[in-house]
C-alpha cells in the first residue's frame, strides 16, 4: 500500500503536494472504500446467510422476498432502519448515547487494517498485526459499556456490565491461544504468519501439534465469546434482558450494533483463517499473473474465513444460552489453564521437534478427517430416523 | 399488598453503602410468556426478591358467566386458558352436567378426551419449546411448534378452529368426530412418538440445557404441597397425583396410562429439569391414551337432549379436571334460574404464582427466567 501511493507521488500525480497530505489522503480514501465496498455488502450478506441458514436448521424458509432469494434482504433492512426515527431517551446521557455505537463500529472496522486477504490485498502489514488486534476488538467493549451505561436503563445497564466482564475476561484465554502460533513463528505480523504455513492443510498451524489444535478451538469458543455469540450471548440475551445493551437504540444506531456483530463474526473467521488454517495460502507455480493469484488466493481466503462463520452460525442455532456464573467458571477454571498448558506444550515441542515433527501433522489430518466423516455418517443416520419434513430444494 | 413492602439492606464488610436495583419484568417483557410482571429486587445479577404482579389480564370471566348464561358461556371457557382450551370446555361441560344431572353419552365423552389429550399434547409442546427458547435455543422451539401446528390442524379438523375451540357443549361435544379421523389422528401420532425422542436428543440432554436447569429454584414434596402446586409442577416434585387417575371423571378409570413423576435425574429432585421432563413424559402419555380412545370408541350420539335454557336445581356443583396447567377446579352455584348464581375457577398457574416469591430470593435472574418457564405460567390463566 505505501509502496504503491510512494509510486504515485513519484510519477508525480499528485502535484507538488507534501507527501504528509497525500498519505491521510490516500488513507482514507482507500478505508472508504474498504468500507462501503467490501464490509458493508459483506455485512448484509453475512446477515442474509445467517438467517437463511438459521430458518434451515429450523425448518423454515427464512427471507427470500427482496431481490434473488432475499439476498437484498440486509439493504431493505438498513434502509428501513435509516427512515426510522432515532429515539434519544430524555434521560439518557446523549452524548455518550450518541457516541456509543461509532465507538463499536470502529472496534470492529479497524481490525479489516491488518487482515489479509491475499498476498498484496493488505491495508497495512503491521509489525505488530496480532497485538493490534487483541487490543483494537476490547474498543468494543467499551462501546457496549458506554452504551449500556448511558441508556439509563436497569437492562441496558446489566448488559452493559456483563458485556464488559465477558470480554475483559475472555481476553485472556483469547490471548494466550494466539501464543503458541506467535511461538512458532517468531512474529506478530499477519503476513508473516501466514507466509510461515503452506498450502497443504498438514502445513497449516492447525495441525501442527495437539497443542495448537486445543489452542485454535480455545481461540475460537474465546473469541464467540468476546463477540457475544451464542452460547456466551449473554450481554443482549433477550429474553432474560429484553435487548440487553440495545435495548433503548432505534433506527440506524441500534443497525450500527448487529453491523458490528455480524463484522466482527467475520473478523472472527478471518483471525482463524490468518493463525490456523493457512490464510491465503495456495499451491504456487500454475500462473504468473499476480492479478489472478490474488483473486484465487482472496476466494481461498474468504472460504476458510467462512467456514468458521458458518459454524458460527450453526453453533447459534444449536445451543442454548449459558449463564453469567458458569460464563465465568468456563474462561477462568477451564480456558486459561488450557491456555497456559497449550503455552507450554508448543515450548517443549518445538525444544523436541525444532522443524516441527515429520508425522504429527499427517496423523492429525487423517484423524480429523475421519471425524468428519463419522459426523456426517451419523447426521445421516439421524436424518433417515427422523424422516425429517424438510426442504431439500435450496431454491425455496 | 405493597409491593414496595420488602426492603433488603446489604451489608458489606468494608462499610461501603450499596443500594438494590428494582427491576421491573414485565408486563412488556419478552420472557414472561403474557402479560405479568414481576418487581426484581436484584443486587447485581443476584436477586433477593422477585414479587408477582398479576392482575393485567383480568376478564372478570366468572362474573361474565352471571350474564350469559349456561350455554353461553362456553366460548368464554376457550378465554381462560388459551394454551389448552378443551379441558376448560371439559371443565364447564362437566360442571353443568352434575349441577343439572345430565348423563353424557359415551361416544361424546370419548370424543371429549381425543380432543383434551390432542389439546394437552399442543399446550405441553408449547411449554417445552418456550422453555428452551427462555433458556436461549431457538430451534427446538421452532421444531415444538411445527408439531404443534399438526395438532392444530387435527383439532380445526375436529372443530373449525384452531386456539379457542367452542368444541364441548353441556351433555356432550358440538360435533361428532370427521370421517377418518381416526387415520389422521394414528398417522400424525405415528410421526410424533419417534420425535419426543428426537426432541430429547436434540436439547434435553444437551450439556448447557441441562446445567442451566439442573438444581435450579428446587421444590421439596411438603412445599409444593403447602403452596398448593398442581399438575407436572407437582409431579416434578415426585409426588404421584393426577386427578385423572385419583379421582377419575369421564372415561379416565378405563383408559391405562403412567402418571409420570419427577426422578432428579440430572440434579436435585423438584428441580426446573425435573418439570420440564414431566411434560416431556407426559406427551408419551397423551399419545397413548389417545391411541386407546380411537380403538375403543363406540358408535352412538354425542350430544345428549338437554334445554335450550338450561336450569339446574337450586344448588352447587364442583368438578376438578386435570388440565395441562394441573387440577382446575370448577364450581358453580345455582339458584334455579337459568344464569349461574357464581362460578368460580381454580387455575394451576395462579397458585404457581404463589411459590414464585419464595423459590427466586437467591438464584439469579438467568434463573428465574427459567423458573417461570418451569411452572408453565400462563398469564391468562393466572388471572382469569
């Protein structure tokens, strides 16, 4: 990115203007268009998937009115929101209220900076790309206490505190499962990670030691829980606290919430796309177009990103909600003690294996891969019991 | 009562003063299944008190019944509780016929318990899938609900709607079962037995399910009978009572079924877990009366004669059924002229209400969400 803006001001586009002006410029001129070209549509699609999935697992048929089978769905939504009024309440602390769901939106925003989604489609390939992550998502926790607070509702305010308790403790475990990944690469940078993994899922970190497979699955339940998905959705459960922090929004600041939500489920995806699964990686040597490398390598990343938004979604629809105190005990009697055996595990194995063990990622691969079938084996067995009354038409 | 009556005052150790939050749950709350509300006194996520405030939903149907009349006020029985309107019609029916000696005829009684058994089958589905979406799983109740939605339609089969039935009348039922009903109603059973078991593969032996349940708001034998728990709420205390099989009406004494009993199977025995399993068992039990009613079902009339303005002999009456909520006890006075002198219904869920109070000081208010999902209120019912 700055090499390319250092090649405009040098083919000298740009005038006589001080590079000082030119870099915000650019800057921000490229975040919009991040933003209104790829998080906003991604969005609303992700909002669409999850309610077509969802009404699936539920036997319904889920939104198909607006547009080619309700994909349009998330614009009508946001447009309705937008021509709704946007009720402050009286006695509500106004700017704080007012400020709160910006304060979110950025927390989520921010961390498509250190994504990659393929080898050159990166906003900024910081040094510290992890880090800047685990630090920039907590911003949203201060959204959803700010909110919370600032309604000047008992329910707002309870889903606020718990929000706040939530993600401040499930910090922790989310932090000491990047560790190990950190540990074997000896970088915080995103590219870098990366780049340390191959193509092949037997090179993904994933798979690379019983260590790192717990810590991605710890990283993972850590991370449903500092996004308050379901079963840790406790700070908006709505049918304990109505709406939770949401409940005095309207109009387009209560859709600036769930903007932020289904974002940073996918930021979720992709942060576990980056660590465990190999990120853009594909097999290299078919092309020597960059352009189109960069498409496989985006397409490749963006379906790995997906998956585990998809079971995301899956999960919501699955579990219940747990609660406040077993929320709690699971983070810091069980996620962090795994967490810090997993720190340690990864220490001892790169001692014994310094260039990673010769068999273990092949092991696990098969391992995993007959658990899948299993599943499926047995979601197949369940399916032909309970002559389900289902559609099967995906065009419904 | 004041419901500001019950001040608490926290001490800490520090000196530090803290106050309690009052919450209010309701009327317009997403969980309180209808419109009742409850003043929380909660100190954080603990509560210490959690007062019912009923009364929102008031009809004034047992006055109602004073100015319609015998016949008339069969409609308004659907009103008391919505969720399982046949066993209210069972109810009234049953009450008229003692106070005017009126003798059902058998095909009407048994046309009577198809419909309760299909309607109780409807209510408990409806508990056990509000429940579980209390708890915060939102599938299983959708998967609840497309069952119960067959057995709506067998009941507007039955009687042309689908929520207030109007199906009894004083000396037997409005209309006789459709031709094939019994096919229909074996066909859609066939289908529901294997999904009770798919439902508890699906959430009620799911891990969160069962640890948000488990030792949750627990009701010991003696409680629930000193503040007067009837039906599954009872029996998930273990306590065997079942008034169609203790003091059994209609066709019950014929008919073989299990009375299902709470067994703390996952925790302490009375607990939500145990409620919710009662129902769950109970839907079993439902289907196999229902199976028995079809096959044993004799040929005959099912409305006996009786007077377009019905006029019983000065005096009283009192019949206790067991709804889906548990015993609803009717009686009605008479004074000899063709409008009820007084009636007055007993509901489950109003002396259910009573425990609230008492079992919620302590648990916290994940639970009592839980808890109120439990007891199977239903606001209408409670209020009458």
């Amino acid at each position: 990115m700055q090499s390319f803006i250092d090649g405009l001001i040098a083919s000298g586009v740009f005038g006589g203007l001080p590079a000082e002006a030119v870099y915000p410029a650019m800057m921000f001129l490229f975040a919009s268009l991040v933003v209104f070209g790829f998080v906003l549509p991604l969005v609303t699609i992700t909002i669409w998937l999850e309610r077509r999935v969802w009404s699936r697992i539920q036997s319904r048929v889920g939104p198909n009115r607006v547009g080619p089978q309700g994909v349009l769905q998330g614009l009508a939504d946001g447009v309705k929101n937008i021509l709704k009024e946007d009720v402050v309440p009286d006695a509500a602390d106004r700017p704080l209220f007012v400020f709160a769901p910006y304060l979110l939106v950025w927390g989520f925003l921010a961390t498509f900076v250190v994504i990659p989604f393929s080898s050159a489609l990166v906003v900024a390939d910081l040094n510290v790309g992890i880090l800047y992550i685990t630090a920039i998502v907590a911003l949203s926790a201060v959204g959803v206490l700010m909110a919370g607070w600032a309604s000047n509702n008992k329910w707002s305010l309870l889903g606020g505190i718990r929000s706040a308790a939530q993600v401040v403790s499930y910090e922790i475990p989310a932090g000491l499962a990047l560790l190990p990944v950190v540990l074997l690469t000896g970088t915080l940078s995103t590219q870098g990670i990366i780049q340390a993994q191959g193509w092949a899922p037997w090179d993904w970190f994933l798979f690379h030691s019983p260590f790192t497979f717990i810590a991605a699955f710890a990283f993972y339940i850590s991370a449903l829980a500092e996004t308050n998905r379901t079963p840790f959705d406790i700070p908006e459960a709505e049918s304990e606290l109505v709406a939770g922090f949401a409940t005095e929004y309207s109009g387009f600041r209560f859709a600036l919430f769930f903007l932020a939500e289904w974002g940073s489920l996918y930021v979720t995806g992709a942060i576990m796309a980056v660590l465990f699964l190999g990120g853009w990686q594909v097999p290299t040597g078919w092309t020597n177009n960059t352009v189109v490398l960069n498409i496989v390598q985006l397409a490749v990343f963006f379906l790995k990103a997906y998956f585990w938004v998809f079971l995301a979604m899956w999960i919501r629809a699955t579990l219940p909600r747990i609660r406040v105190d077993q929320m709690m005990s699971l983070c810091w009697k069980y996620l962090v003690p795994l967490g810090f055996v997993n720190l340690v595990g990864t220490a001892v194995w790169m001692v014994i294996w310094p260039e990673g063990n010769p068999f273990v990622p092949y092991l696990m691969v098969i391992g995993t891969l007959a658990l899948v079938v299993i599943f499926f084996r047995r979601v197949l067995y369940h399916l032909r019991r309970a002559k389900p009354e289902l559609y099967f038409n995906p065009a419904i | 009562m004041s419901l500001a009556g019950y001040e608490f005052e926290v001490q800490r150790d520090d000196g530090l003063a803290t106050e309690e939050m009052t919450l209010n749950m309701g009327p317009q709350h997403p969980s309180t299944h209808g419109v009742l509300r409850f003043v929380v006194k909660a100190d954080g996520e603990i509560m210490r008190t959690a007062l019912p405030d009923i009364g929102y939903l008031h009809r004034s149907i047992e006055k109602i019944s004073e100015k319609v009349g015998y016949h008339g006020f069969m409609p308004y029985t659907d009103r008391v509780d919505y969720v399982s309107a046949m066993q209210c019609n069972q109810g009234w029916a049953m009450v008229c016929e003692r106070a005017a000696g009126i003798e059902v005829p058998r095909r009407g009684e048994f046309c009577r318990i198809i419909a309760c058994e299909l309607g109780r089958i409807a209510s408990h589905l409806l508990s056990v899938g509000t429940m579980v979406m209390d708890i915060g799983g939102m599938t299983p109740f959708t998967h609840a609900i497309r069952e119960r939605e067959k057995v709506n339609n067998l009941l507007e089969d039955l009687c042309g709607a689908r929520l207030t039935f109007n199906y009894m009348r004083i000396g037997g039922v409005a209309w006789d079962l459709p031709p094939g009903y019994a096919e229909q109603v074996t066909a859609f059973l066939d289908r529901f037995e294997p999904f009770i078991a798919e439902y508890n593969d699906l959430i009620s032996y799911n891990k969160i399910y069962v640890e948000r349940l488990a030792n949750v708001a627990a009701v010991s034998k003696e409680e629930a009978i000193n503040y007067n728990l009837v039906g599954p709420n009872l029996r998930g205390c273990g306590f065997q009572y079942d008034v169609r099989r203790d003091e059994p009406y209609s066709i019950y004494p014929e008919l073989d079924f299990d009375v299902p009993v709470g067994t703390g199977e996952v925790g302490t025995l009375g607990d939500c877990f145990d409620r919710y399993m009662v129902r769950i068992k109970e839907l079993k039990e439902s289907c196999k009366i229902v199976r028995q009613c079809l096959d044993m079902i004799p040929d005959g009339p099912v409305l006996a004669r009786v007077a377009k303005k019905l006029k019983p002999p000065v005096g009283d009456a009192h019949v206790r059924v067991e709804a889906s909520r548990g015993d609803m006890g009717w009686y009605v006075v008479s004074d000899g002229s063709e409008f009820p002198y007084r009636t007055k219904i007993r509901t489950g869920s109003f002396s259910a209400m009573s425990i609230v109070d008492k079992l919620s000081r302590g648990i916290m208010i994940a639970d009592l969400i839980a808890l109120i999902a439990s007891l199977d209120v239903v606001a209408p019912e409670v209020d009458r």
